[in-house]
C-alpha cells in the first residue's frame, strides 16, 4: 500500500533548512522517496493525504530510557508495568518518538511491552529491550530497583545467559559508576575486575548479543570499546584517547547530556525549569552532575566525530505529554496515525550540535552546602548558544545524517 504525504513543511533533518511543499512516499510502512509535491502524482495509486503546509518530520529514537525507578513496596510490579507501557505510549503519541531502546528494566517489563506493541496488541513505539542492567555487588544505581548484583566470571556468564533466556535484544552492563548514586557511586569507579569483564563480553560475543556499555570513565570506556561493546552510555570524563577508540572501532556514543546538563543552575526557559522541578535533585547529586559537566562540554564537539546517538537516559515522556495522555487529550485517530507514522523503520539524525554559556544569578537563589556555587531555586537564566567547535556546512550535517540512517529504505536496528 501507498501513501503521500503532499504540501508539507518538511524538515528532513539531513539539511539544515525547511524544504517548503514537499511531498513523501510511505510503502509498506517505510520511507521510499521525497519529492516535490507537483510530482506526487507520479507516485501513482496511493492514498493522498494533503497536509496544507503542515511541518513533517521524521519520527524520533531515543536509545537510552528507563522505567521509572519504584521499588515494589512503593508500587506494585503489575502497577509498574501498566505505568511503563502508558508511558511508553504517550512517548509515541505526545512526543513523536517511533523507537526507543531500554537500558535497564525489572522483572523484564520491557520484553512484555515489546511483545506486545510488535504483535498490534497496543499502540506504542518500536521497542529493544534490555531487561535488567547487570552490575556487580556495590554497584552502579543499586537503589532504582533494575539492577542485578553479579559477582565472579561465571556468575556474569550465568546472569548473561538468563537475560537472553527471557527474551532480551541486547545486554547492559554497567561497567562503572555514576553521577545520581551514593557516595560509593561515583563516575570515576570501575567495577568489574579483569576476568569478569572479559567473561561477560565473551558469552555475549558468542551468543551473538550486543552490549550497551554504561562507562563513565576513561579506565572503564577503554575496556569496554576494546572488548567490542556496540555503545557506550554517558562516557562523562572521556579522554582523547577515548575518542580516538571510538573512531577506531567504530562504537556508538550515547551522551546522555540530560543527566549532566540539565541542573537548576542550567535551565533556559520555563519548560526546562518545571522539568528540573518535578525531577527534584538533591543538591549533592546536582553538583556531580554538574562536574562531570565541565569535561562533557569539551567532549560533545570532539565526539561529533563518531557515531553519536541520542538518549535521554530518563523516562519517557516529559511531565507535559503525561499530563495530556492522563487527561485523555489525545484522540483515538491521532493515536491511530500516529501508529501507523511509527511502523516506519527509516531514522535520520540531525548533526547540529551547539554549547550554551549560563549566566548565573537571579532571584530565589539556595546555597549549596556542599558546592561553592549557587543555583537557581525553580527560576531559569538567560543563555546565548554560540557554535562549538569547527564549523560544519550543510554538507557535511548531510553526510552525518546518511550515515546513521545508511538510506532512507533501510531498516535501522541500533
């Protein structure tokens, strides 16, 4: 079946400009041409849909979410997985997100969703499931309820294995600390010894199972590219060495910039203001992130020459889009076509990047007790938003883009 889209704003994120009165071919639920809307026509029978100027964009990945992070005296296990599919819906539905990838996830709440948007059960976005992140005994973000303790090689091996018995896509391993844990989670802790590491990337390596490496810091992001991980999760303090491997491997980097770069003292308008808000960081956990933030600013430009992805490395979706999806604001035809946008498998990335210089100050100001600076309680600062780095003309944001979508036919499995 075909269908086009005709007299839309396109915005095809591979050049940096609005292509007015376009046109799209859809077959068989992916993108097959783009063309001016006065030659639509060619496309021969297929359904017309004129979108009288409407902006068009492709659907969105987000490569690195997670339920929300409940114990189950706090809710339920059948309450968490009602609430993580809802929520994984209204991603579609209120913020256009099409895929997403899962880093993370209890009693493997993310394989049932999966299974269940992939058979047309219900509406959601293309799901890859990780069931839970595997970390070692004292490890990474112990307290979000999606982490299993793993001690010893074939204990690694024995926990990789149970993974892949019920149904997962990929492996997370979280090699390293973080910026929202304990005091004895820190980013600049890693925490497999050599063995275990070795043994957990070999069984994944033999049964054909790529990893999604969390890796902080430069020690553990070395190993884990080394042993053939197909991403690494927030790489905060990277070295140069770092990038190089990245380059030289050809691995994915997932920023995360949400977790470092989105503190009270941070925000530029009242959306981001609310949203840091409801998230509601401890003062000691705002100013981790907000050192691994110096480090991440330098990274972000020198990392545009690898693989980058997005992921926000939070939930989904932002308190706006729960709120409308809770009060039934979305239509059963919206939801409808959303759906069928989100059975396309072709993804495009944009290569803009840019750094913003925060001016501090402002009303309601709250000291920290332990940060020598101060923050904004609930206020947002003015920002200006030069480029960073070298320069990079359309061509080249172009050839970015094609390079993580391979053509627009292709179905893009990260």
């Amino acid at each position: 079946m075909k269908t086009v889209l005709s007299h839309a704003n396109l915005i095809d994120c591979v050049e940096p400009k609005v292509r007015p009165d376009s046109a799209v071919l859809i077959e068989d639920g992916r993108i097959r041409a783009i063309l001016p809307s006065g030659e639509a026509g060619s496309a021969g029978d297929a359904q017309m849909i004129d979108l009288k100027g409407g902006y068009l964009m492709p659907g969105l990945w987000d490569v690195h979410i997670h339920p929300d992070y409940l114990s189950l005296d706090e809710m339920p296990l059948a309450d968490q997985v009602t609430l993580f599919g809802h929520r994984l819906a209204a991603a579609l539905t209120e913020s256009g997100i099409v895929g997403v990838r899962c880093a993370g996830a209890h009693h493997f709440m993310d394989v049932a969703w999966k299974r269940a948007f992939d058979s047309g059960q219900h509406v959601g976005p293309r799901l890859f499931a990780s069931g839970y992140f595997l970390t070692t005994t004292g490890g990474h973000f112990l307290t979000s309820g999606h982490a299993l303790e793993v001690d010893g090689p074939y204990g690694w091996v024995k926990a990789i294995r149970e993974q892949i018995k019920n149904g997962v896509d990929h492996i997370k391993l979280n090699l390293s600390g973080g910026i929202m844990g304990p005091t004895w989670d820190l980013h600049t802790h890693s925490f497999l010894l050599d063995d275990e590491i070795r043994a957990a990337f070999e069984i994944c390596r033999k049964r054909g199972f790529k990893v999604m490496a969390h890796a902080t810091n430069p020690d553990a992001v070395k190993n884990a590219i080394r042993l053939g991980a197909h991403s690494i999760e927030h790489g905060y303090i990277m070295d140069d060495e770092c990038i190089e491997l990245l380059l030289e491997h050809d691995t994915w980097y997932v920023p995360t910039l949400a977790i470092s770069h989105l503190t009270a003292s941070q925000v530029t308008n009242r959306f981001e203001a609310d949203w840091v808000a409801e998230r509601g960081l401890s003062p000691a956990l705002c100013c981790r992130a907000e050192a691994a933030l110096g480090r991440a600013c330098y990274l972000v430009p020198q990392s545009a020459r690898c693989r980058c992805a997005n992921g926000i490395g939070l939930r989904h979706p932002p308190s706006q889009g729960r709120r409308a999806a809770r009060d039934g604001a979305v239509g059963s035809r919206r939801r409808d076509a959303l759906a069928d946008a989100g059975s396309g498998h072709a993804t495009w990335r944009c290569g803009v990047r840019r750094r913003r210089r925060i001016r501090h100050g402002g009303g309601g100001q709250a000291r920290r007790p332990d940060c020598g600076r101060r923050q904004s309680a609930r206020g947002y600062h003015q920002s200006t938003a030069p480029a960073a780095g070298p320069e990079r003309g359309p061509s080249s944001i172009g050839q970015a883009a094609s390079e993580w979508s391979g053509s627009m036919t292709e179905e893009v499995r990260f």
